[in-house]
C-alpha cells in the first residue's frame, strides 16, 4: 500500500450517509471525509444540511463532502432523495443507513404510517432499495445500517406494525431497531454473490440530539443525569467507519456489530421466515413493485 492510499483509503470512494447534519452521523461524514471519501449527507433541511456540510469540510479538509435535503418520514421525499443521489453520483460505494428517532407519543407521517416504523425502517428499506443496482454496479459496496442495543428487546407486532392499537414510544422504537438487523440479514442473503455486503450497528449509548423532539419525561431526567458519560459523537461512530471503510470487513456479510466486533443480534433476526416475512410487509407498504 502507497503512503498515500494509507492516508487517504477512501480516495475514489463515494458515500451517502443519511442524517449527517448532527449526532453519529455527522462524526461518521468527518471520519470518512478525513480518510478521503466523497460524502453525500442528508437532513430535512438544506440550509442546515449546508452548514453542516461547511462544519465537515473544514474538520477533515475534504471539499468533496455534498448536501442532500429530504424529509424521510414521507416515502415520496425517500424516492426524490434517491433520485437526485442516483443523478448526483455515477457510482455509490457506501450507503450508510444512520437516520432514526424516538417519540414518547404516537405520531402520523404524511403516508398515514407510525413515525418510528416509517422512518426507522421503512426510510432505510425503500432508499436502500432504490439505490441498490448503483450499489451492484459500484461492487464491493458496502450498505451499514445503524441499529442499536434496543434491537435484543424488539418483537415484530405484524398485527400492530403501526402501534395502531397500543402505541409505546420504546416498544415503537425498539421493534424499528430489530426491523434495522432483520432487514440486514435479508438484504444479505439477497445479495449473495453480488459483491455488497451488509452490516447493521449498534453505536454505543451517545450524547446526541436523539429523541429531543418528544422526549419521554423519565428519559428526559435520566439523559440529563447520565448525559456527561455518555461517549461523544465521534465514539459512537467508530464502528459505522469501522464497517464502511475497514478492510477487515471486506465481504463480511449479513452480521450485527458494536466496539468493532460481530455481536450476537436478537435470534428473531435470523429467523429466515420472520425476516422474509418483514421484507415482503415493507415492500406492500412502500409500494414496491416486485420484492
Ligand atoms: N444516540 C444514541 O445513544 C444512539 C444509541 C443507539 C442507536 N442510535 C441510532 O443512531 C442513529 C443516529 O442517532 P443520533 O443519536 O445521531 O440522532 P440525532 O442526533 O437525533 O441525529 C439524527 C439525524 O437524522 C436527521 N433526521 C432526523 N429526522 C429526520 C427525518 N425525518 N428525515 C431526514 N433526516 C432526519 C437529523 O437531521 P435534521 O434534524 O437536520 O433533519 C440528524 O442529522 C439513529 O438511527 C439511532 O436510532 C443512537
């Protein structure tokens, strides 16, 4: 390896990292910008995602970071952002899914759907797919999913996907993070042979911004009472930069990680029936056509 390919190992490499305007997914845009990337990040607003795009340009001294404006609750915006990341960049290397929030209280998106499921899953699996032929083209390519330590607590309601008939903020939250590996390891028998990988992540416990727009009042004063011991950003990207740029990893497949190394996931997501199951569900409800 070149003393160059050693300072920048992601030169030529072009990602999409989702949400990169704050939190985990902005220190994952400073990480692989530093090592050379191309970035593409995401956020419902352009001015802001703007501004965020200066902050990583001027923390890794790579000019080769974009802005992307679209609010991923609406699968209409899913497939505009797609669009225009498909008309921005001939190639895709990396897709980092790392958008997700939290709400207290149940809330409708535009296409009638639960928050949490609409954005934690069901934004992911529509724009992974939409993306998915750039990915092959672009092979070995790489699709990362932030999930978390909730995905161990998770159960998939297939009768109340939509927290229609009892809503729970974290039972909403944590059957989104197992969705995030059970979409994970279906995508990866999917792509057997093809040359993308993918892996799902849990980030750590982060000082954020995560779940601030409708915050659970208990979780309000234990955030405010742990929040100092909670790791920074950029610890909580690691193992995202990890998965998108180590060459350990290469062709490492269908696996769930946190620190760096492959953990056990919870065993419903690697429950070929339930998984199949999940994937032909989204597909109904993103109006795809053949899943
Ligand atoms: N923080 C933790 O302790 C923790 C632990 C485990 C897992 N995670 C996971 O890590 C991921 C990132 O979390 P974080 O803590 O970094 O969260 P965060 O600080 O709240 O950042 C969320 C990012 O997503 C964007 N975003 C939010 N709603 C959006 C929407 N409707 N459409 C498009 N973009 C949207 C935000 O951009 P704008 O506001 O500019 O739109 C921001 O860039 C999530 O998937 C979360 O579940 C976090």
């Amino acid at each position: 390896m070149t003393a160059l390919a050693r300072a920048i190992p992601m030169a030529g490499k072009v990602v999409l990292i989702t949400g990169g305007t704050g939190g985990i997914g902005k220190a994952t845009a400073i990480g692989l910008a530093t090592m050379g990337a191309r970035v593409g990040i995401t956020g419902r607003d352009f001015d802001r995602a703007e501004e965020a795009v200066a902050d990583i340009r001027a923390a890794s001294g790579n000019q080769g970071v974009d802005a992307f404006a679209a609010d991923m609750t609406s699968q209409a915006e899913v497939r505009r952002l797609a669009a225009a990341v498909l008309n921005a960049y001939p190639r895709l290397d990396v897709l980092i899914n790392n958008v997700g929030g939290f709400w207290a209280h149940r809330h409708p998106t535009t296409d009638n759907l639960e928050r949490t499921f609409a954005l934690n899953h069901l934004a992911p699996f529509l724009l992974t797919n939409l993306l998915l032929d750039r990915l092959k083209a672009s092979a070995p390519a790489r699709v990362v999913t932030v999930s978390s330590g909730a995905q161990s607590m998770g159960r998939i309601d297939f009768d109340d996907l939509q927290g229609a008939r009892s809503y729970s903020g974290q039972r909403a939250y944590n059957q989104s993070k197992l969705a995030n590996v059970m979409f994970t390891n279906e995508l990866a028998r999917r792509l057997e042979g093809t040359g993308v990988t993918a892996t799902a992540v849990h980030p750590g416990v982060v000082r954020t911004n995560f779940g601030a727009e409708d915050q659970a009042w208990f979780f309000a004063i234990i955030s405010r009472a742990v929040r100092p011991l909670l790791k920074t950003p950029a610890q909580g990207a690691e193992t995202p930069i990890y998965l998108a740029s180590s060459p350990a990893v290469d062709g490492v497949t269908g696996q769930f990680f946190a620190n760096r190394k492959p953990k056990t996931a919870n065993r419903l997501a690697s429950n070929a029936e339930m998984t199949a199951r999940l994937w032909q569900v989204s597909a109904d409800l993103v109006g795809m056509t053949s899943a």
